[in-house]
C-alpha cells in the first residue's frame, strides 16, 4: 500500500467526521444533553487529529499522481490550496473542542459560549472540507464539475497559496525558517514540560499535588502541541520532499496520533482527576502515564533523527 492508497482511505474521515459530530452537537444543544456534547466534542477532536495525516499524505498522494494522463495540474493545485484552509480551520475546531472538554472537566459543565463557537467553526469547517473534497474527487473524475471547462479550476474553490507559503519559509525570507525553530522548540518545551509534571504525579511522584492541580497545566501543553503543530507544518509546506519520503516521519506521526489519543484521557476521564493528595493512582492510570511519557520520547526520537534516519535528507 502507498500513501496515495492511504490518502484515499483517510480522506473521507475528515467531512464525515465533522459532520456526525455536528449533527451530534445540534442535537445536544437543542436537548441540553452534556453526553451528546462530550461525545460530540471527542470526536471532532479525533477527526482534528486524523486530519493531520489526510493532509500530509495527500502531498505524497499528488506527486504519484502528477505526471499521470488526463490529470488536471490545475486541479491538483487547487485541491492542495483547499485542503490546507479546511486543514488550518479543522485545527483550529479541534483544538477549541479540546477545551471546552478541558472546561467541563473543571466545572462539571460546559461553556455555552464556547460550545457556540465550537459550532460555527465547525460548520465553517464542514464547508471548507466539502469543498476541498470536491475539488480532489474531481482531479481524477473531472465529470463532477457543472463547470463548462472540466479541467478549468472551480469559481467556488477557497484555499491558500500552499505553493507561496513554502516558499516563503524554505527561502523567500531569511529569518522564518529561523523563527519556526525557536518557536517550535519552546512549543515543545512547552508540552514535554507538561507532559512530565502531569505523568510523573500519575506515576506516584508528588503525590502531595491533587491531580485536579496539575490538570491546570494542560491548556499549556495545548498551546506547545499547537506551536509544534504550526511550525512543523510551515516545514512541511517549505520542503515536503524531505518528510514524504522519510519514514521516521511516518512513524512520528503515528506517535502523535496515540500521544493524542491518550492526552484525551487524561483530560475527559473521571479516573486522574479523582486523585487528592497523598493518593496512589490505580495501576491502569499509571500504565497510560508511562505510556504517554514513552510516546512523547519516541515523537522527540524521531523528529531529532530525521535528518539521519532514511533518504529523505
């Protein structure tokens, strides 16, 4: 299987995704029920975090497709620029739904501001999505578009300059390569810093600090991942070359989904938070800490040993 293959299997999850959790949402704000709202926050932030490969495999995806016959390169381009709006805004709501989820774990209910804003971004982002799919399905099935020209680009595709964009911050500007890295490594400081304190007191370290306390420290380890996720696709878009075909790269990204998955846990379940002072967390807990603390070090691994590990470099 080539990741063309795994474009296609990964690009329907992002607009369906988005849209049973509206739906889910709808329902929940007009039933004032707080387990439609979990639900429907959960997994819009699954759908965020799976939308992180859809895209990046997607570039691998078009340079297996570019030279085929009958492809539009119009189209193709038109796609990647779509993609990586509705891939910024799906972001964007996932990380607001995070903390609502964040927010009802500290009050015991959720923000009816926030839960709004969670829904206009998410229908925002249920368009953008919609739009970018129509436009890929139309780079090998032209006869989706009503357009007169099939191969001309669609009035109606929104999207960045993803081309522009890398090349701004591979060369187009002296310092922006420079200043993607000092912003990535204090983001990362910023998450490894939460992620230890936060671990450690599951593991038994501390144990004088309810969890309750140390659940604080989340939103900034939110703010680090959310500086390495930014920064790290500005390197991205700046030379894809070297990460489509790496695959250390690969391998980080599967870390970061479980990473994802498990920092999920610590911040909806009941079984953390129920920890007071001079408590022992249950060897379950424990297992997901140090599970979460591995996983972090096998993301750091991998991401220092990218220029070293594979061809790509």
């Amino acid at each position: 299987m080539t990741l063309a293959h795994l474009h296609l299997l990964l690009n329907h999850f992002p607009v369906i995704g988005s849209m049973i959790a509206l739906i889910l949402l709808l329902a929940a704000i007009i039933g004032n029920s707080n387990d439609l709202k979990l639900a429907s926050l959960i997994l819009l932030l699954a759908t965020a975090l799976i939308t992180i490969p859809t895209y990046m495999s997607g570039k691998a995806a078009e340079s297996d497709i570019r030279q085929l016959p009958n492809v539009s390169q119009k189209l193709i381009v038109a796609h990647e620029n779509a993609a990586l709006l509705a891939y910024l805004f799906m972001e964007i709501t996932g990380a607001i739904s995070w903390f609502s989820l964040w927010q009802f774990r500290r009050n015991s209910r959720f923000g009816p501001r926030t839960i709004s804003v969670v829904f206009a971004f998410g229908l925002l982002t249920l368009g953008l999505m919609a739009n970018a799919a129509t436009i890929g399905g139309a780079v090998r099935h032209p006869e989706m578009l009503a357009a007169a020209d099939a191969f001309a680009v669609p009035g109606v595709a929104l999207g960045l300059n993803a081309i522009a964009i890398g090349h701004f911050f591979a060369g187009g500007a002296r310092w922006a390569w420079a200043t993607c890295q000092t912003l990535h490594f204090m983001g990362l400081s910023l998450l490894l810093g939460t992620v230890f304190v936060v671990d450690l007191r599951l593991l038994g370290m501390m144990r004088s600090i309810p969890f309750s306390a140390v659940h604080r420290l989340l939103p900034w380890g939110m703010l680090g991942f959310s500086l390495n996720l930014f920064t790290g696709m500005c390197y991205f878009l700046g030379a894809p070359e070297q990460y489509i075909h790496n695959p250390t790269f690969y391998w980080k990204m599967v870390l970061v989904m479980i990473a994802g998955a498990n920092a999920t846990y610590l911040t909806v379940f009941d079984g953390p938070w129920a920890l007071r002072s001079n408590e022992d967390a249950p060897v379950q807990i424990k297992c997901v800490a140090a599970s979460t603390i591995l996983l972090w070090v096998g993301v750091l691994f991998c991401g220092l040993m990218l220029p070293f590990l594979g061809n790509a470099f």
